[in-house]
C-alpha cells in the first residue's frame, strides 16, 4: 500500500509502462534494425531499474551493478550454449550443464537468482561499510569480475569472448520482461522496505533513531539490484548472440549510470524516461559518427567519438542545469496527481490505538563514564528515568549533556559504566535496536527527511520498528492529527518552517511507540512564539502517550514548566539532581549555569 492517494501509485505505474509499450511499437513497425536496437533498449532499461532500485532509494552509488549483469549473461550464455560450442569454447562447464538446455524463461530466472545470489554473499560485508567506501568497493568488485571473466578461458571463453549464443529474446518477450522490472521496482520502493530505505538516503543518522537497520536495508535493495541487472544482462545476450567480458565493464558502467542520473535517480519513471532519452539520442549520435543522416538523407566525414561527447556532454549539461534529472526525482503520479487542499483534510481524532510505550519500566545509567582522545566528557554519571516521569537535564555548553544522549541511544559507547531496562543490560546495542526495544530520540538538529512527506516521514517511524505499511499510515495520521500537522501531510518535509520540523521530529519519533523519549534541545532555534507553541505539545507526550521523557533544554522556562525533577550536569558529572524548584535556588547551580540573573527574574 503506497501513502500516496491510489490514482497517483497508479499513474505512476501506468506511465513507464506507456513508455515501454511505445518503445515496442517503434520496434516492431520497423526495419530489423530498429527491431534489434529497440530490443537491446529496453534490455538496457531492465539494467538501469537494476541500478535504481538500489543506487535511487539508498542515496549511495554503485559502480558494479554492471558486473552482475555480466554474471546473469555469462550464466544465460554457458546454461544454453549448444554442446558442440561448450566443447570448443568452455570446456570446463560440467556435463550436466551442457545437457540440461532449459528453456528461455527458466534460463532468464536463473540468470537473475545466481546474480541475487552473488550480490547476497558480496553485499553482506560491503554493507557494513560506510556510503563513501561502498562506490569503491563495488567498483573494485566490478575490476574483479572483469579480470576473472578475462581470464579463465576454460569456462568463460576468455577475452575471446563466447559466440553462438543462441537468440531467444524477442522484442515482446523483452518489453514484458520490463514491464515487469517496472512494477517489481515501483513495488519495493512504496513497500515498508523501501521506505526504510528512503530514510536511509535522507538522514541515515536520524533513520537509525527510529530503528531502521541500515546494512540490512541496503543488502536487501542490493540482492534485489542485482536479480534485475542479472536478467537485463541474460537477455541481452540471447538477442546479441555473443558476449566479450567487456560488453559489461566500464562503458556499460557509465551508459546506464548516465541514463538513470538524466533521468532522475530517485524515482522508477526518471530511470525509464533517462533510458529511452539517452538511448534515443546516442543511437542517432551514432548515425551521425559514422558519417549519414537518418534515413540517409546526407553523407558527410565520419566524425568517431561523437557518441561518447554527446553523452558525457548530456550528463554534464544534466548535472548543472537539472541536478535531480529530468523527472525532477518524482514519480509519474506525483507529478500529474493535483495536489489536495488543505481544508480537503479531516484532522483524525487520537483513538485508542494511538501509539503507547511498549511496556512500563525504567531506564538506568551506571556510572557512565566516557573520554574522547583523553578528555574525559562523562565522569562516572548516572541517571533513572521513569515511564509518565519527566525528567530535565541541565548544564553549561560542553557539560557532557549531548555525549549522555548518544549514550542512551546507543550513538556513543561508554567506556566505564552500563545501561539497563529493568534490568536488562543493553550498554551495547546500537541505535536501532534500542529504538525497537522503546529508546528513542530527536537531535539538536532537526533532521526532518526532506524529499519525503509529512506523513511519510512519520509512518516511516512506525515502520522502523516493524508496523505494517497500512497500519503506519494510520499511526502517522493519528500523531499528526494530535500535534497538528495533519494539514501539511502532503508537503515536503523540506519545506516545513524550523518550528515545524522540530514538531514533525517529535511526531516521526512517537511514531515507534516509545517508552523512552530523549529529547535534545527541542526549542533549539525557535522564536518566543514557536516556544510557547512546543510547550503544551512536549506536556501531551505525558498526558497522551505516557512515555518517560528526558529534556535537555536551556529555556529554563520550558524545563521548569514540564519537568519536576532535574539533574544538572557540570564538567561532565551530575552536580545535583533535584526537584525543579530547589534547583533554580541552589547556589552551586546558579553559580555553574543559571547565573543570579536567573534567580532575580525567578524572585521577581
């Protein structure tokens, strides 16, 4: 079920597959020629759906997805290779390979499971890296496959390549075979995994706050990549008839790569819209290098290279004028579908299954103590916060409040001390895990997702820790309804004003239902108005959702408004924990923090 209204999910079906039904008309009213180039085309569009599913919702590029279309190739080729050319070519496939001869569809499948397959045992250590490490990684996966294919003639063929694969793609088969890899890709990209992995592009730090498992996202969208690469590639080369290992290498690499970019790499329309455009305008490139017109209408010098300057010159001119492509990174439907009216909203009451802490309980930190380069930040602090309690945390800049924080949600690992929910030890667990144990956060910044919805960048919070896309929706409705939201549901988050992000942040993070909620520096940047706005929404978090809340906040008058207790932090350790009223008459606090000017205005 996709959070958009269904005619948009439906047009933005409905267009690419216009798309693709025109590229096989074009195909098959004309010459075999153009037959064979729109066949190859619409090939080359299963491959770059290959590269959006995982390049498009991760946010990180990939620059061996190719070389997955080369092992579904090379697996195509050497499972219907005929047994005379398996002797000569590939003497190392075993007998029962050059036996069996299955047919064009179960050849096409297996091409795709064997490069899902290789794309899972590859993916599971490089998704454990960081984004930046992961281009250079696939890309030396990619010089890998190259050299191997290159190089081990009994089984390959070596750099001779293999011939005499047999034909078996036809233009029909093949645009039913996109059609399908546009419905596959559209389908996880509105399915809860795809909007985990969504989040993941937008703020992987604030995404793994709402418990989504980013490595594990991304290894699924990887394996899904390359199961489409591995079937563009096998049926490719049962149109082509032969195969070298440098059919799929770096040329291919960046072919594709600047048809999803042109296109747009963010949505299933702009990699089907990138592909026709680019492969429309390189194929007439082509007539012109070699020196005609189409339809022969002139001759002149051939002019070699013209092809490769015109498509770099169209990445280029793409990537400064139309950073986001040509689709502007949106679905079909999101650009077509009118935009509702605000007052078209019915702000949903806040029922009963509105989200509530998993399970009452306290959270308690032991003696947490923790050093950065032999500064020591923490030193041996300990906190309690229970469910329905509000808790203020208060102190000077660089008092430690932040590193607690990271402390408690698992962005930080303490060095001395140990974390606990009633009594279970979860000092160790990282940021998703706590997330879907009930610990959960904001950030001094905002952090919204800026390319997704309101109401997407709430469900997406519910889904983080496994809610149902369907019931997600109902939750974010919910939540948005209480905290007033609802009317900008359809906006992008990116477009919120800073009081409304930070509402929206509180929304996404109540949305995971939990029993826990740290909240840093909510009214950070805001105006005396959004101040006052935030109040009553922070005092409805205990009244409405019954969670524990930790507020580390320097408007006092916000802490002493909600917060009965407070502990104050000085130089990395608790200076003293309090009721609120006695704390802003300490003199050892007035003298670390609030200052006297504090304690006249509080007097006056």
């Amino acid at each position: 079920m996709s959070l958009r209204a269904p005619s948009s999910a439906l047009l933005s079906l409905l267009v690419p597959l216009f798309l693709v039904g025109l590229v096989a008309i074009v195909g098959a009213t004309g010459t075999r020629s153009i037959e064979d180039t729109t066949t190859l085309i619409l090939c080359n569009l299963i491959i770059v759906l290959g590269l959006q599913v995982f390049i498009g919702n991760s946010g990180v590029y990939s620059f061996g997805q190719v070389g997955f279309a080369a092992i579904g190739a090379y697996t195509a080729a050497l499972l219907t290779l005929p047994a005379i050319w398996i002797a000569l070519q590939t003497p190392a496939v075993p007998e029962f390979i050059a036996a069996w001869q299955p047919g064009p569809l179960l050849t096409t499948l297996i091409a795709g499971l064997v490069a899902a397959c290789f794309a899972g045992l590859i993916g599971l250590p490089l998704m454990r890296t960081s984004s930046l490490a992961i281009p250079i990684s696939t890309f030396a996966f990619l010089a890998v496959a190259y050299n191997v294919l290159a190089n081990w003639d009994e089984l390959t063929g070596g750099s001779a390549g293999l011939v005499s694969v047999p034909r078996t793609t036809g233009l029909i088969s093949t645009a039913l075979w996109a059609c399908i890899a546009i419905f596959l890709a559209l389908a996880f990209k509105k399915s809860k995994f795809g909007y985990r992995l969504l989040a993941t592009r937008e703020d992987e730090v604030a995404a793994r706050a709402i418990g989504i498992k980013v490595m594990q996202e991304r290894l699924v969208a990887f394996v899904l990549s390359a199961a489409l690469c591995g079937v563009g590639g096998a049926l490719a080369i049962h149109r082509t008839g032969v195969l070298a290992p440098t059919t799929y290498y770096f040329a291919a690499t960046v072919t594709t790569l600047t048809m999803l970019v042109v296109g747009g790499a963010r949505s299933v329309f702009g990699a089907t819209l990138g592909t026709v455009t680019v492969a429309s305008v390189n194929e007439l490139l082509r007539v012109f290098e070699e020196g005609s017109t189409p339809f022969d209408l002139a001759s002149f010098a051939e002019l070699p290279g013209l092809a490769a300057f015109g498509l770099g010159l169209m990445l280029l001119a793409t990537m400064i004028r139309m950073p986001e492509g040509l689709t502007g990174g949106h679905e079909a439907g999101e650009m077509l579908q009118p935009k509702r009216r605000r007052g078209d909203q019915e702000i949903p009451a806040l029922s009963a299954s509105s989200p509530r802490p998993r399970m009452p309980g306290k959270l308690a930190a032991t003696g947490i103590s923790v050093a950065f380069a032999g500064l020591e930040v923490l030193r041996e602090v300990s906190l309690e916060l229970q469910t329905g309690q509000a808790l203020g945390l208060i102190g000077p800049n660089g008092a430690g409040k932040t590193t607690l924080v990271n402390v408690l949600s698992g962005y930080q690992t303490p060095d001395a001390g140990s974390l606990a929910i009633d009594g279970l030890n979860i000092s160790r667990c990282p940021p998703a895990k706590l997330a879907r144990l009930g610990v959960t956060r904001t950030f001094q910044s905002a952090l919204p997702f800026p390319h997704m919805t309101v109401l997407e960048n709430v469900a997406v919070g519910a889904m983080g820790v496994g809610a149902r896309q369907r019931d997600a929706a109902k939750t974010a409705e919910q939540i948005l309804g209480r905290l007033g939201l609802i009317q900008l549901r359809d906006r992008p988050a990116g477009s919120l004003s800073p009081g409304n992000q930070r509402v929206l942040g509180i929304a996404r993070a109540l949305a995971t239902a939990p029993s826990f909620l740290l909240l840093d520096e909510p009214a950070a940047g805001l105006n005396e108005e959004e101040s006052l706005e935030l109040l009553p929404i922070l005092r409805g978090l205990l009244d409405d959702h019954g969670c524990g809340l930790l507020l580390i906040e320097h408007d006092m008058s916000v802490v002493m408004d909600l917060c009965p207790t407070i502990q104050v932090l000085n130089n990395g350790t608790t200076l003293r924990v309090a009721a609120a009223n006695e704390i802003q008459r300490d003199p050892a606090v007035i003298e670390a923090y609030l200052g006297s000017s504090y304690l006249e205005t509080a007097n006056a």
